[in-house]
C-alpha cells in the first residue's frame, strides 16, 4: 500500500471536516446561498494567485480541462450549498454522518467510467465503512427526530454529487495530472455557479460583521481538502481513495467535541467508530 496515498487521502479527510465543522461559525451571520458565494469565491481567487507557482501549464489537456470544468459545476458549488443547507438545521454531525454514501457512488461510477471494479474485500471494506457511518446517521437522526424528511435529502444529496466528482476528475487527471490545476479550475467554474446563483435568488448584501470571514477560513479548508483528495487521485484508484475521503465523519465528531463542546458518544456511536474502522483496515489490505 502507497502510505503517501493514505496519508494523503486522510489529510483530505480531515481538512474538509474542519470546514464542515466551522460552518455554524458563519452561519450564524449569513445564510448558504450568501455564506457559499463568499466560500467558494475566496478559495477560487486563493488559487488562482497560487497557479502561476503551482499549476503545470506544459501539462495542459483540452479533454482534461472539460472534465474538471464538468466537476466544477457541480463540486463543490453545489455540495457547499447542500452541506451549508443542511449544516444551519441539522449541525455538523449528522451533516457530516449523512455524507456517508459518497463512497457507494464515486466507486459505482468508477466502475463504469474507469472500468475501477473493486474486489470482493473492497466492497466488503467499502460497506463496513458506509455500515459503520450510518449507525452514526441513525444516532444522530434520533437525537433529530423532528426533521422533515427533505432535510435529511440535503446532504445525501451532497454525497451523491461528491461521490459523482471523484471518477470525473480521475479521468481528467489522467490526461493532465495535476492536482492543483483541476482543483483550481473546479472552484473557478464553481465561483461563477454560485455568484450566478446568489444574484438570481439572494441579492441582499452580506452583513457588516467581522464573523463573515469564517466563510473565507471555511472555503479555504474545503479548497484544501479538495486539493489533497485529487492529490491522492492522481496516486491511486477511486475504490481506495474513495473509502478513506468517507471517514471524515469520524473526524467531525471529535472536531466537534473540541470547538463546540459535544460530548455525546453513544454505544451506538461506538459501534459506528469501530465498524468504519475495520473497513478502512480492509480496504487498505485489499488494495
């Protein structure tokens, strides 16, 4: 097993859930439509002063550069409106527990856009570790037994669309691999979604109170976060990365221990823990 691919994967893993849990930071100031148009922006223009240092211009791939404008319009333009959505009712535990499924679709499309079929230990590492996270869903759903169910639809739906970017940008990173350049791009194309978005739909100006700027530290960590995992794409396959990138929902949970101060550890949480564990334990043997 490639430990720098790990290593990488995981370092993904827990930047996203950094931006995750100091979503509530800027959501006490600003609603997802406002807060995201200044999120996605503000990584956008950190990365584009970064290209002329980072990008691999020589490298460059008209097909690539398709694909990754393809993932842009989606991810995570459209992730960072359904996980803010469902961050400002539900919190970032379940947020965070019900993105769980986003292996089940990057390693599904991975099949058939990459011809990435996993082994029978994989499937079985991927649905323990999809297992495990939905005992941290369903604890999390009880403590929130009055959410309508369109809200619980949120961050699944979030899943669904980060689970999809994987194998796009995959395929795009084999004609340009370049981690910095597909991310840069994505949130290039993203920023024009959501600025698009916000002044179709949400045209009042953000408020003047210092706490806006959470939304800039938020979109850094998320741009961060998507650079390490197409990092670690262009070093191994969706049905590793994939798993790995699924267990921020374990790292939200102790972030959210220390910033917020939630202390709630259920058996049923335990288990989860554990189950999510040993899947990320056989995946890893697997691969």
């Amino acid at each position: 097993m490639d430990i720098v691919l790990v290593l990488t994967a995981l370092a993904a893993a827990v930047v996203y859930a950094f931006g995750i849990v100091l979503a509530p930071l800027g959501l006490r100031v600003a609603p997802p439509v406002a807060g995201a148009a200044v999120s996605v922006p503000s990584s956008a223009l950190f990365f584009l002063l970064l290209a002329p240092f980072t990008v691999d211009f020589a490298g460059f791939d008209r097909h690539s550069f398709a694909l990754f404008v393809l993932a842009g319009a989606f991810f995570p333009a459209m992730v960072t409106l359904l996980n803010f959505a469902g961050n400002i009712r539900l919190g970032p535990n379940l947020v965070g527990a019900l993105g769980n499924l986003t292996p089940l679709f990057a390693v599904a499309l991975a099949a058939v856009l990459l011809g990435d079929v996993p082994g029978p230990w994989q499937v079985l590492g991927i649905l323990a570790v999809c297992g495990g996270l939905l005992l941290l869903a369903v604890e999390r759903m009880r403590l929130h037994a009055g959410a309508a169910l369109w809200v619980l639809l949120l961050p699944l739906a979030a899943a669904v669309l980060r689970g999809a970017a994987q194998p796009v940008v995959k395929l795009g990173l084999e004609g340009w691999p370049d981690a910095f350049a597909a991310t840069t791009i994505g949130y290039v194309t993203s920023a024009i979604v959501l600025l698009s978005v916000r002044r179709a739909v949400h045209r009042a100006p953000l408020p003047r109170d210092r706490r806006v700027l959470w939304y800039c530290v938020i979109g850094i960590c998320n741009g961060l976060s998507v650079v390490f995992l197409y990092a670690a794409l262009t070093r191994g396959p969706v049905t590793v990365v994939a798993p790995l990138m699924a267990t921020y929902p374990l790292i939200v949970m102790g972030l959210n221990r220390v910033i917020h101060g939630d202390r709630a550890l259920t058996r049923t949480t335990f288990a989860g823990i554990c189950i999510s564990v040993a899947g990320v334990a056989v995946v890893l043997a697997a691969g």
